[in-house]
RNA sequence: GGCGAUAUGGCCAAGUGGUAAGGCACGAGCCUGCAAAGCUCCGAUCCCCGGUUCAAAUCCGGGUGUCGCCUCCA
C-alpha cells in the first residue's frame, strides 16, 4: 500500500507501526449543525481507506471523533434556548443516519469531547507541569516557543510574514500562535471542575486526549499510523494537535498524515459564511444516498470536487450499469471471484486509493461480462463468476450492494408497481398480436412516467430513470 | 501580502520521462417489429513561452488562469 503523506508532501510506502494493525484517527464534525457535503466527502474517502486496507488484510482500528463542546454549539445554545445535551444528541443521531445512508460504516470509537474531560484534564496537567501551557486570567495556553518543531508539519513561517494582522491581538497571549487548551468558565456557560480552574475544553486538545485514551498503546507508544481530516485541518488544528502531544510525550502522534480535498459548489468552497452550504438533507432528499456515495467516491480523495447535479446524473448511469449487470447475473449462485479482476481492482486501490484506475477496472469487468453473456447467454459458470466479482467488489467499494431489481426501482409504491406490471403485460399480448401500435403507446404512456421498458429474451424489464 | 495546490478531448477524470486509461454526451454500426438495454467503431499532443533530453502532458525556469490555507471549518 501506497498513500500520499500530506506532510511529506509525496506518495510513500505505508508501513504501520505494528505489523498488520492500523490505527487510524478521523477528525469528526463539530455537532452544532447540519452536515453538509463537505463532510459526506471526508466521511467517504475515509470510509474507503478502512475498506480498502481490510480488504488488504489489516487489522484496523478506525476512531473518528465528535466535537460536542465548543464556541459554536455555546452560540447555538444561547440562540435557541437549548441544551447542550440536547443539541449535541440531536445532530449526532442526524450525521449518523445520513452517513448511513451514504453507505458509511460506523467507527470502531466515537468517542465525544464532553466524555474525555478527565482524560483532557490530564493532559493539560502534564502540559502545565512540563511549562508547555501557562495561564492567563480567561485561559490557560500552550506555549508554541516550547515546541522547536512548531509549524513543521504545514510547514509554514509565521515569524516574518506575521504581518498577516487579521488575527485579533487581544488578551494575555505571550504571542499570537498560542492556542487556548482551556478556557475558564464563564456564566451561562456549560463548564467542568478543574484543579487548575473550572472551565471547558479548546478545541484542539480533545484530539491529543482521545488519541492517547483510544488509541494509544499504553506500553510508552503515543503514535498512531494515520491522523485523517479535511485539508483545512492541517492548519492551525493538526499543526496544534501534533504539538500539544509532541511536548507532553516526546513523540509524534502521527506517523502518517491524510488530507482530503474541499468539496465546492459553482468552484467555490461550501461555508458559513458564503452562504451556500449544501446540506446533506437537501441532497438526500433529491438523491439516493448510494447514488450521491458513488457520485462523491468518483474523483481521487484529495482532488477538489466540484459538486454539480449533471456531473451526479452522469455518475449515476455508471452505477446504473453495474446494477444491470447484477441483474443479469443475479440469478445464479456466486463461485470464485475473477483472481486477475480481484489483483487489478487491490492494485489500484493499494496506490493511494487511485478510483479512477479502480472504477476503470470494475467497467472493463463491466464490458467484458456483457460481451460474453451477449454470445453466451447460457454460460452459468461465467455468470456465477461475475455474479462473485460483483459481491466482492460492492462492499470493498461501498456501492452495488443492494438487490438490482430494487435499485431500479426508488421511489415506486407497491400498487403503482402492480399498474407498471399490468400495462407491460397487455403490451406484450399486443406484441404478440402484432399490434404494434397498441404496445408502442403502451409503452409511450409509461416512459411519461419515466418508466423505461427492455425488452430481454427473459421477459420485459423496466426501470425508473429520471 | 505569505504559503500551498491545480490547469488533460463537449463534460467528469486517470496517467508524473518513451509517442494520451475509463465514464458521460455526440456520431456510425450490430441487435430489435420499432425502441430501450448491451456490444463494436469513432474524437484530445495534454493553459502559454522558453529550456534540459535521443525522447516530456510528465523534469527545470518564466508567465497566465482557477481553487484553497493563513480566522471557526470536512
């Protein structure tokens, strides 16, 4: 296996720490909103790391994380009269479902912000002890001069160029790079007991906390194989995760680094600010969620992505052919996956999760099988063998697992199934009839419905096509 | 202003030194009563300029465009 490290800024050989187990640490949500595309993107591509190292033979541990106490969620609570509890619950039961619903497995560990206090505490104490934080009167900060390798994983050099003044100079910071671990309680504002303050979390340290409690060895090993998140996470929020356990316990926290690209919308990225998040709802309430998986899984994960609607529809009928495939052989019993289709698809995915080389595979599968079941229709041990890379491939990828007939059919209640049904079956007594006129309407009547009817030498088949 | 990505046929998108994968759309054909589905065939010299090399989309230099990070962010 092959992966881009994004601090190295190149492909390199992944090896992890210990042999055949991966640990790897997600940077979740911030649950104080909707989720949009942006994070269906994330969620995916990582997905799709987990499956594909697996699939590769790895024991993997996969830990992706929820923010559930920060300055937004507080804003929330103030705007709507709400609980923290109650907000928090409620958008993480959301992001649940609709990850489910793009095909996204469940982490091993989700741990939450407000679960780890004690382990967060913990560590802001061995950072006070060791003089890498220090207090002020609203804060306790982490010193960034104590961390020599500070800024060396987004390799960037505040020191001259800090003419960047967009930073608000306020407070008792001892210089503008310091970050907050810990912020004293204010009223009206959920806090925890601390020895030195009660108060709540920063952002950052919750990941360094929950690393070292879910992930870490515990036999004096803090680092982990991969750390994961959105590209905009790698500055300030990894560069500062790195540095909080870089100075409390001698080592790295990451051996590898993953980033992936921004999805935009029109070429610009989604945000607050910009006004033109595309919600996950939205989405899913226009598309099925597998539709839109396959759609966001079709680019390489670190490439941005623009979102549109035509290139989603373009995306689907490649899906679409898959699933008539599967229709076609779903009949049989699965035998033995195709080794060369199988060594293909592992090798593109081993090489940085290339999907655009695995999707150019899996349609090569596609073509192939269509030829030969064209000229051998009866060919059984042909079918069981595609029916067998099909159900292979659907949960290594995410996609085509579900029954083909059913995927076709989205959308269409029962009795409007019958009425679908019973007009194929007097267009085919027409065909017979030779009243061709007859059937077309038939059949003009029901594509009005964007029923689309083929004709096979197994019957008549139809589809819902948009 | 600093830093980092990226620029491939109508659209989406691989490929990082040896004469451009794949998908969608388009066109032609096979199949079909006609369609649909499926299959076959058909299209690009890779943003511009200069350089290195026997050989570059692929390396180097200089431009231009686009996007992102530097502030919460997947």
């Amino acid at each position: 296996m092959v992966i881009y490290d994004s601090v190295q800024k190149k492909k390199v050989l992944f090896e992890p720490i210990v042999e055949n187990e991966v640990k790897i640490y997600v940077c979740g949500p911030t649950v104080y909103d909707d989720a949009h595309l942006g994070h269906a993107r994330s969620s995916i591509a990582f997905d799709l790391l987990r499956r594909v190292l697996v699939a590769l033979g790895y024991n993997v541990t996969f830990v992706k994380n929820f923010t559930d106490i920060d300055d937004k969620i507080i804003n929330k609570m103030k705007e709507s009269g709400q609980s923290l509890e109650a907000i928090t619950t409620y958008y993480i039961k959301r992001y649940k479902e609709e990850m489910h619903a793009l095909h996204v497995n469940d982490a091993d560990i989700e741990p939450k912000a407000t679960e780890n206090v004690t382990e967060i505490i913990h560590f802001i104490e061995a950072m006070l002890l060791k003089q890498v934080a220090y207090k002020t009167s609203d804060s306790i900060f982490f010193d960034t001069s104590k961390d020599t390798q500070y800024l060396s994983l987004s390799q960037r050099n505040m020191d001259e160029s800090t003419s960047l003044a967009r930073v608000d100079n306020n407070d008792e910071k001892k210089d503008q790079k310091d970050f907050a671990l810990w912020k004293f309680a204010k009223v009206s504002e959920p806090s925890y007991m601390a020895p030195f303050g009660n108060g709540r979390p920063g952002w950052h340290i919750e990941c360094s906390a929950m690393i070292e409690k879910h992930l870490a060895s515990h036999e004096g090993m803090y680092q982990i194989d991969i750390h994961a998140g959105g590209a905009d996470l790698l500055f300030p929020h990894h560069e500062n995760e790195a540095a909080q356990t870089r100075c409390k316990s001698g080592q790295e926290i990451a051996k590898y680094w993953m980033h992936n690209g921004f999805v935009t919308i029109s070429g610009e990225k989604m945000s607050k600010s910009l006004g033109n998040s595309f919600f996950l709802k939205d989405a899913l309430a226009l598309y099925d969620g597998e539709v839109l998986r396959f759609y966001l899984l079709s680019a390489h994960y670190r490439a941005n992505f623009n979102f549109s609607e035509e290139d989603l529809l373009q995306s689907k009928k490649r899906l679409d052919k898959i699933y008539r495939l599967k229709k076609r052989v779903f009949d049989t019993t699965p035998s033995d996956v195709n080794a060369q289709f199988k060594q293909k698809m592992l090798e593109a995915l081993s090489d940085d999760i290339n999907i655009s080389v695995a999707l150019a595979v899996l349609d090569e599968m596609v073509a192939v099988a269509n030829e030969h079941l064209d000229k051998n229709a009866k060919d059984k041990a042909y079918k069981a063998t595609t029916l067998a890379n099909i159900l292979w491939l659907s949960p290594l990828l995410g996609i085509g697992e579900h029954d083909p007939y059913k995927y076709f059919q989205i959308g269409i209640m029962e009795d409007e199934k019958k009425e679908i049904e019973w007009l194929i079956s007097k267009r085919n007594e027409a065909k017979k009839a030779k009243n061709f006129l007859e059937a077309d309407a038939i059949r003009s009547q029901l594509e009005a419905k964007n029923i689309q009817l083929m004709d096979t030498p197994n019957g008549t088949l139809w589809e819902k096509v948009n």
